[in-house]
C-alpha cells in the first residue's frame, strides 16, 4: 500500500470523527495560538521602539542627572566607560546624584571641541495643556526647551515656519514650536494660519513660529505631542529649584561614537570637580542602549510565553495520545479487517501516525493563524507594520508535527500488535 493511500485513510478516519477531532484541535491550537499571539505582539512592540528611538539618531548621546537614569528590571544603566566597570569607587555624598546645572551645561558647550553638534535642553514639563480660543490638547503634552541645535540633534524637522534663531535663544522670549499633533488638535488638519499665531501653554501666552513635522507616534513615546521652546525660555518661566538639564552631542561620524563619550565623560567630570578616585555622579546614556534595556525586559516575557506555550502543548500531548488510544480500543475491529485485507503491521503503524500528525498539525495552523490575528492587535494600537512572524509559524507548525509524531507512537504500536484472529472476533 502507497503512503498517498495509508494517508487517504487515516484522513477519512480523522474527518469522521468530528467531534473528538475538534476537540483535541481546540486543545492544541490554544497552546500555539498563546505561544504565537505574544510572541507577535512582543515583535510588534521591539518594532514600535526601534522606530521611536532610532528617530533620536543612532550617532548621539546624551549626559543626565544619575537620579534620571533608566532602569528596567535588572538592566540598570550603561556604563559608558568600560574600562572602569571592575573599579570600585565612591562618590561624596554631597556630590551624589547632583542635578546638572544651566552654567555646568553651557559650560560643557562651550568647552567641548569635538567635531560634533552640542545642545542643551531642558523637559519643563511632561502634562502641560495647550490653549488655542476654546480648543485645548489632553494634559499630557511635552514642552521643551532646547537651543539653536536641538530639532537637528532630536532628528525633527521644519514643516512650516522657521527654526529659533539666536536672539530668540539669548532672549528668551515666548516664541514656540509645535508639534505636529499639537498643531492638528488645535488648529485642525488642514494647518491654516498656524504660524504667527498664538497659543497659551497654561497662562502663559506664546507666539508660533514653526510646526513640526510628523515623526510618528507609539505608545511608547509621542515625539509629535510637544511644544518646543527656548531653554532660556523654560529656565524663565518653569524651571524649578531642582532643575536639571540635559546635554545632548551628536557626532559628524558614527565610527567616533566611542572616541566622542570618552572626551565628554572627561570634560564633563573636570566641569563637576569629581576627583580622580570618585565615580561619575551623571550618565550618559545612547537611544539604542535605553531601548536594549526595554528588550531585556522584553525577553523576560517571551520565556514566560514559551513557558506556558509547552505546557499548554504538553498537556495536548497527553491529551492526544489518551485519544488516540481510545481509538484503537474503539477501532479493533476495524483494525482487524484491515489485516485480514493484507495490510501489514507497518501499514497499520504509519496509518494511526498520520492520524495524530493530522490532528496535531491542523491545530498548529489554526493556532498560528489565530496568534498572528491577535498579535497584530498590538501593531494596530501602536500603529506599526503588520507582523507575519515566519520564525514563530515554522516553530509552531513544527512543534505540532513533533507533538503529533510523539504522541502516536504508542497508539501506533499497540494497534498494529492487534492479532487479526481476535481483533475480527471483537465485539
């Protein structure tokens, strides 16, 4: 007998029973479905912060307050000095996680020769409320202060209007950049007469002089919900005793990314009179370092996906072998006419094999199809491309046919031991 016709049989003994078919189906489908569906999602979701952290540019850094690093499960921050890690140091305790002051970042400015673009900033506020007559944003907008450098350091650019210029910067006057969602939200979308206008960010009055354009949003990170200001501006009217700023560089070549952090960390421990013998009390932290940190979070719920994905396909494993050997103890009869025919013990084995690879396998594609749906959810909410995870479908699809081929050993073999004589005889 062919193996097409030993698999036309054992897929007219599947489809004819519907029932026990479908649920062992169910059973399998719900562990791959959970396996997929996250693992999806969780794909969706590195895309989302690849997108957002890369419009920062992968060839710049930026010196923090120590107080302000990230730190996500075990990851902490980057040490942006290698060759310190392994020395223990201290730092006083009147130094320690000391905010960077205006003049300490001008200072850093001034003074930092490397061929590279240096701005200072300042996040005056993350829940601000933007007015424009009687339409108003969420209050949840960002105001920013940067100088003449900051929308090319942050990759944003010009849509409409213009950029600060330096008497802006020095005066500090109330002149605003808005962002693209900001714009939409208070003067619609079709943008007319938004330059030159005015809008109040609490009480205080300011004059546009230029919309952004679009990065894209996620819900990680909104770089379009924002209002940009002088940092003169910000340090006039919201800057808060415990203020603290941000220097960010960008270099001209990315192949002295490590040289650039090196002269930096330098100048800026010269700049906040830390003794040799004392450890750095600010960070520097890159765009794509924050974002290694959220996948090492990231990983950490794959193996939880991965983990009740296999137990999920264990119990199925169970589960189909239980039914497989049901159907034997149900089949006997059938077994045995199928021996008298002149089917061979072998015949009989591969037959109850593809039974189980059947069943297995159509609940992996069922499961496949549904954890791509519902891990696409989150591409939908997040707004990034839609994800066909090959990888996790081959996996999955694998795991099944592997399942399946495990499962049906037994069954296999014990029906295929059937003597014909008293399967026939069988009741």
């Amino acid at each position: 007998m062919q193996s097409r016709d030993i698999f036309s049989l054992a897929y007219r003994s599947v489809s004819g029973n519907r029932l026990r078919t479908g649920l062992t189906v169910a059973i399998i489908a719900v562990g791959i479905t959970v396996l997929v569906g996250i693992l999806t999602a969780i794909d969706s979701m590195k895309s989302s912060i690849y997108s957002s952290f890369a419009s920062m540019g992968a060839n710049s850094f930026s010196l923090r307050n120590k107080d302000m690093q990230v730190n996500i499960g075990d990851g902490g921050s980057e040490q942006a000095s290698k060759g310190n890690k392994n020395i223990k140091k201290k730092v006083k305790k009147s130094n320690s996680n000391k905010t960077i002051r205006y003049q300490e970042a001008v200072q850093f400015k001034e003074r930092f020769h490397f061929p590279a673009i240096t701005s200072v900033s300042y996040k005056a506020s993350g829940i601000a409320t933007v007015y424009k007559g009687d339409k108003k944003t969420n209050p949840n907008v960002n105001v920013i202060g940067g100088d003449e450098h900051y929308l090319k350091i942050s990759n944003y650019e010009i849509a409409d209007g213009r950029d600060f210029n330096s008497l802006d910067v020095q005066s500090g006057r109330n002149v605003a950049i808005l962002g693209m969602d900001v714009a939409k939200k208070l003067f619609g979308k079709q943008l007319k007469n938004v330059v030159n206008n005015t809008v109040r960010v609490g009480d205080v009055r300011y004059r546009v002089v230029g919309v952004l354009a679009s990065k894209g949003s996620s819900n990680f990170m909104s770089a379009d919900n924002v209002v940009i200001t002088t940092v003169n501006n910000t340090r006039r009217i919201f800057e808060s005793p415990n203020a603290s700023y941000q220097v960010s560089v960008s270099v001209n070549d990315v192949t002295q990314m490590e040289a650039a952090q090196g002269e930096a960390i330098g100048l800026f421990r010269i700049i906040r009179g830390l003794a040799v013998n004392e450890e750095d009390n600010f960070t520097l932290s890159k765009s794509d370092s924050i974002a290694e940190m959220l996948f090492s979070s990231l990983s950490k719920v794959n193996l939880f996906a991965i983990a009740i994905a296999f137990i999920t396909l264990f119990g199925s494993a169970i589960g189909l072998m239980n039914i497989m050997l049901v159907s034997v103890a149900e089949r006997t009869r059938e077994i045995g006419v199928t021996k008298a025919l002149g089917a061979t013990s072998h015949v009989i084995r591969v037959q109850f094999l593809y039974e189980a690879i059947i069943i297995s396998v159509m609940g992996g594609v069922i499961g496949v199809i549904m954890g791509m749906l519902l891990g696409n959810i989150v591409s939908v909410l997040l707004k990034s491309a839609f994800l066909v995870p090959w990888l996790w479908i081959m996996i999955g699809v694998s795991l099944c046919a592997a399942v399946g081929l495990i499962s049906g050993i037994y069954p296999a073999y014990k029906a295929s031991k059937l003597d014909p004589i008293i399967a026939l005889r069988y009741e």
